[in-house]
C-alpha cells in the first residue's frame, strides 16, 4: 500500500470540492473520483480499488481498473498523490 499522505493536507467536502492549500489551487471531484480518493484516504489499497468500485458501482473489473489507473494518474499529474 502506498501512503498518500499529500491527500490528508486537501481539503475536500462532500460535493467533491477539492481544495489544495499548499498551492491555493480548488479542483471539483465527480461522485466516483470522490470515492476512490475516500477509499485511499481510509487505507484501502490501490490494488483493491477497482475491486470496490466495480462492487459499488456494478461495472466490471477491467472498467474499473482502466478508469481507476486514468484517475491515478490525473492525480498524480496535478501532484495531488
């Protein structure tokens, strides 16, 4: 499991507003975004993401997996992860 530690300092309520005070900068989340970073933020591990998603959400393993790793790598890219 990774620690995403940088996730603890977002502020984030629950209509998915995102706001980074490191970098002053907001982001909105959608419901399945706001999930999955729930999900992180309550020690699930990456590799069990998709598995919960696709649970929760009634879509398949592999959907999930391909939407979760885009979203991973969005969040990774704007230095939220």
């Amino acid at each position: 499991m990774k620690p995403y530690t940088k996730l603890f300092a977002l502020q984030i309520d629950e209509n998915g507003f995102v706001f980074d005070p490191t970098k002053g900068i907001s982001y909105t989340l959608n419901e399945t975004a706001l999930r999955v970073i729930t999900l992180l933020k309550n020690g699930c591990p990456e590799e069990n993401l998709h598995i919960k998603i696709a649970e929760e959400y009634a879509i398949s393993l592999p959907s999930a997996e391909f939407d979760i790793e885009n979203l991973l790598n969005t969040m990774k890219k704007y230095q939220l992860i």
